[in-house]
C-alpha cells in the first residue's frame, strides 16, 4: 500500500470533515502489521450519535471523490 496516498486521502478527509459538524477531536493512522491493514482512526467528541458521524462521513467522501 502506498502510504503517501493513505496520508493524503486521510488529511483531506479530516479537512473536510472540519467543516462539518463532525469535526474530528483527532485522527491517526493505525497499521495492524500482522495483515499488513491500515485504518483511519477518528475521534469525535463523546455526545456524537455514530450513525449520524458514519453518514456525514460517507455524505463527504461522496462529495469529494475525485480527491479522496
């Protein structure tokens, strides 16, 4: 996997989630290196409904496809 592109994507993500009323407390990069995955960890404020966090995400990364 390219890392600079998961780096990237991931950074333009949490910047348009900025903008949202999703915004991230933080995010990071997790790699599980016994199957060689990598997850976007994000951290929200503890009152956010996660369906409703899991819809603005997918909301934004529909929207800006062409970047992410």
């Amino acid at each position: 996997m390219d890392t600079a592109i998961l780096v990237r994507s991931g950074q333009a993500l949490v910047k348009h989630l900025d903008n949202t009323n999703m915004k991230p407390r933080a995010a990071m990069w997790v790699h599980n290196t016994d199957n060689d995955i990598w997850r976007l960890w994000i951290v929200v404020h503890p009152k956010v409904d996660e369906r409703e966090f899991f819809r603005v995400v997918a909301e934004t990364i529909t929207k800006n496809r062409d970047e992410l």
